[in-house]
C-alpha cells in the first residue's frame, strides 16, 4: 500500500492506500477506533489487499497523525474522510469502523448521503439520543478520569486484555498502546468520550441511511456496546453477527469470521 498524508491546516493524517486502484473491484475503508491505529486492520488489509481497494487511516492524534491538536469533532472527521476518499477516488466504498470509527461512518453517512455503499459496524453502536439513558451520556465526557488513578503499565495491560480477547488481538493492542504516554492516552480517550457526547445529544446523526451490517464480539464488554447494539438490532430488524471468541476488538481476535462477513458486505467480491 501507498503511504499518503492530508493537511487539514490543524495537522497531518496520514493514511495508507491501495497502490494502483482496479476499477474492477470494489473498494473497502477501515476506521480504527479510539486509541487504536491503522494496525488494529491489519489482519483485514493482508486478507483485502488483492480482493479490494483499500484506504485505512491513523485517525487524527493516533498513530502517525500526531501531533494533531485535540480540537476536532466527529463531524470534523467525517468531513476529512471525505476530502481524502475524494482526493484518493474513492467510490462506493462499504466503510468498516471499529467502535468511534463506527460512529465517524455513521456521521459520514449523513453528512454525505448515498457515498457509501454500506457500513459495517464492529463493536460500535448507534447515535441515535433515544438509546441513551441521561444519565449514561452525562457520564459519557468523565468516563476516563479514572484512568489517571492506575499506573501507566497498568492502563496498558488493563486496555489491552479489556479490548481484545486472544494473544494475537492482544499483542495487537500492545503495540498500539506502547506507542502513547499516559497523559496523552488519558487525553485522546476523554476527547473522544466528550465528542461522542457532543454528536449523541445533537440527535444529528442518528439516521445514516446505508445498509448497515452489526459485528459484536460474544466477548466484548466494554461500556453499554452489547445493550445498545440489542436495541439497535430490535429498533432496525437488522440481526447482530456475533463473533465467536472475540472481546471489543473483534476484528483483530477473529479475523476470518468478520473477513468474510466484509466480504459479504462487498458483495461477495
């Protein structure tokens, strides 16, 4: 894949993207989520790279695109995605996010209606305000202030067993997170909790209007993510494609299973 980077005049993103487009076959973006970079893919870009088009990026203040100050919303994102899939010529991309790039598909798809050819949403969940009791999205902005209160080897190992289940999603996650200082990890995860906040209460975005296809790992219990995928499920008739031996990061503990429920999404390409 061809490395490329995007000014935004506040900072870089860097991205990674197939090396020469086939307009023959379809194209596939992956979202990391909060905290996780490109890597977080990575079993998922060996498995497309060939089959598909692909882009993923580091989302703004991960990875590579750091520094970037933390002064961005999820529109703000969703709106840079499109800039760099347009540059890119990127079409009809069925658009993969993993928890916070779940939501940043979601925000992209109302922002630009029938851009993506579907949405395929791993341990994510809906935006909708009426999923969210008050006092759930009132705690949403402070949830990580505990963090401070663990030392930083700690943090790591917690997040890293919370968020992945098997040795190779951990192992994953260890990478990531060796990359970060503690206040800057601290920092960036209640920037992402507040601008979830900002986007829920907004009630905005929480009709995007390409198919959906919704991932849950069987083991995943990070915060409300199972609930309110139950709900979303029950509200749209959409089944949830529970991964067997998966936590938060389902795509990273059992890749065949979500690969081949991509592949599903593009059509069987």
């Amino acid at each position: 894949m061809r490395k490329a980077d995007f000014d935004t005049g506040r900072g870089e993103i860097v991205y990674w993207v197939s090396d020469t487009a086939d307009a023959t076959r379809p194209w596939v973006v992956f979202l990391p989520g909060l905290t996780a970079d490109r890597r977080l893919f990575a079993p998922q870009i060996e498995h497309f790279e060939g089959r598909a088009n692909c882009l993923v990026w580091d989302a703004p203040a991960h990875g590579e695109s750091r520094p970037f100050p933390l002064d961005f919303s999820l529109p703000d994102l969703a709106r840079w995605l499109g800039e760099i899939m347009k540059a890119e010529g990127v079409s009809a991309p069925v658009l993969v996010g993993q928890s916070m790039g779940g939501y940043v598909a979601q925000v992209f798809d109302v922002l630009f209606p029938g851009r993506a050819r579907g949405i395929v949403s791993v341990d994510s969940a809906p935006l909708g305000r009426d999923y969210y009791k008050r006092w759930e999205l009132a705690c949403l902005p402070f949830v990580t202030r505990m963090f401070y209160l663990y030392p930083w080897a700690t943090l790591k190992k917690t997040s890293a067993e919370g968020n992945a289940a098997t040795p190779e999603g951990r192992a994953i996650m260890d990478a990531i997170l060796a990359g970060y200082e503690k206040g800057e990890y601290c920092r960036l995860s209640a920037h992402g909790f507040a601008m979830l906040a900002e986007v829920v209460r907004s009630d905005e975005y929480a009709a995007p209007t390409a198919p959906l296809t919704l991932i849950v790992g069987e083991l995943d219990r990070t915060g409300f993510v199972r609930k309110y995928n139950e709900l979303w499920s029950k509200r749209t008739g959409l089944p949830i494609r529970w991964i067997e031996g998966a936590a938060h990061n389902s795509n990273a503990d059992n890749p065949a299973a979500v690969n081949a429920i991509i592949e599903e999404a593009l059509g069987g390409n």
